[in-house]
C-alpha cells in the first residue's frame, strides 16, 4: 500500500493535522525551550502520521482507488485520441 495515497488531496484528515501541526510546532518554538528535535518530532508526528493513521482508523479515501486513477490517467491523452491523422 503505497504511502503517497494516503497524503494525498483524498484524505480529508490531511489538511486539518498539517493546520495543527504547524500551530504546534509555533507554539512550541515560542513558549518552550525545547530543542529542534523535539519540535520536528511533534510537526512530523502530527502533520504526518497522525493523517494516516485516522484513514487507516475511521476510512476515508482507498488507497487502491487512488492506484487506479493514477494508472488510467497517465495512459491516456485527450488531445490524440480523437485526431483523425
């Protein structure tokens, strides 16, 4: 199962946690002492993993739908198909 699927647009619970992330990791950077480790820790955590394992937990896009689109897509292209050349 590939990991791209499950960051992609089709999972809705990418926006919201990349948000949060970002407002964690300011916040963190403002109002602690804590060091960057820590702090890239918490973003990746939160902006990355966090995504993926609410799709994995409560559904929400599949990833072998998305495997599909991508291969129908890149086969075709609507401008040759109907040039009568």
């Amino acid at each position: 199962m590939p990991l791209y699927g499950m960051l992609s647009a089709g999972n809705p619970y990418v926006l919201p946690a990349v948000l949060v992330a970002a407002a964690a990791y300011l916040g963190l950077t403002l109002f602690t002492d804590l060091s960057v480790f820590v702090r890239v820790g918490v973003l990746v955590g939160t902006g990355i993993v966090l995504p993926v394992v609410l799709n994995r937990l409560f559904g929400g896009t599949d990833p072998a739908v998305l495997e599909e689109e991508v291969t129908d897509d890149e086969g075709t292209d609507a401008t040759d198909a109907d040039d009568p050349v």
